[in-house]
C-alpha cells in the first residue's frame, strides 16, 4: 500500500496539514490557516477567538490557544474537536478547489501526518511515527483525511 506521510507545509503533502497557508471562512470570518480556526473553536469567549484570529502565523495561533487553555470549551481530542478538525478540512478544500483534486489524486494511499521528528509520543493523537519500522499513534488527522476522500469518491460515482 502506498503512504503519504507528511510533514512540514514545504514538502510534497504539506497542504495536508493545518499550518499551510489556506485561508477559510467560518461564520463570516477569514482565518489565514484551518490552525487558526481549529485552535478558535475550542473556545466560546469572543475575544479570545478574535486574538487566535488575529495571529500572523498557525504557530502563534496554537501557542495563544495553549496559552488560555484553562478558558477552553472544547476538551482537546475530543470528539467535538475532531468533529471541528473534519469541518475545518472541509471547508479548506471547498475554499480551494484545487486542494480537492490534488486529495483525489491520493488515490487510496494511506495518508498520515508523520510525527516521527516530534519528541516520543507528542502527536501520536493527531498523527503517527514510525517506530522501529512501524507506524504508531491514532493518526486521526490522516483518517479524517481518508475518510473524506472517501466520501468524494462515492459522491462522484454515484452522481451525487
């Protein structure tokens, strides 16, 4: 089976992952990354959403969010968040349609977000390493990921 394992916003894939530069929209409002957005869903106070918002970089964005942590709604990996991580991705492919046809284009490669350079067992929620030549953790972004592929594949073939 093929893997698509990816990592930073440079390299091959990078687009996959929330710190690429792909502005959405959400409930009126541009955010430059699906970080930011992700990061601003997990809280109900306006104010810290617009500062998540506001941040120049995904990074600061998810450093903000950490940073009010104590203030959250939304419990980290949960499965509210990860019902937020699969809205976000979907709107960042119907803001850029080319983003559609290069996940089409996966085929039916095993997509992971690698967090193989990350210290042991940071990511292993969101992602995966490969430990002594396995791939290790929930990878729930690069199932979100499949899972919508997926369900573009059977709209197409069904017409719908």
């Amino acid at each position: 089976m093929k893997i698509i394992a990816f990592t930073k916003v440079r390299l091959p894939y990078g687009w996959l992952g929330n710190m690429a530069p792909f502005a959405v929209v959400h409930d009126g409002k541009t955010y430059r990354t699906t970080e930011a957005l992700f990061q601003a869903l997990r809280f109900e106070q306006e104010t810290i959403r617009e500062a998540i918002r506001n941040e120049r970089s995904p990074m600061a964005a998810k450093v903000l969010a950490r940073r009010h942590r104590n203030q959250m709604v939304i419990a980290p990996q949960s499965t509210q968040d990860v019902d937020n991580m699969g809205m976000v991705l979907q709107l960042k492919l119907r803001a850029h349609p080319q983003l559609q046809k290069l996940l089409r284009e996966t085929g039916d490669a095993l997509i992971i977000e690698d967090c193989s350079r990350r210290p042991q067992g940071s990511g292993l929620f969101w992602g995966a390493a490969l430990i002594d030549g396995e791939w290790q953790g929930a990878n729930v972004l690069g199932q979100l990921w499949m899972e919508i592929r997926e369900r573009a594949g059977d709209r197409n073939a069904t017409g719908k």
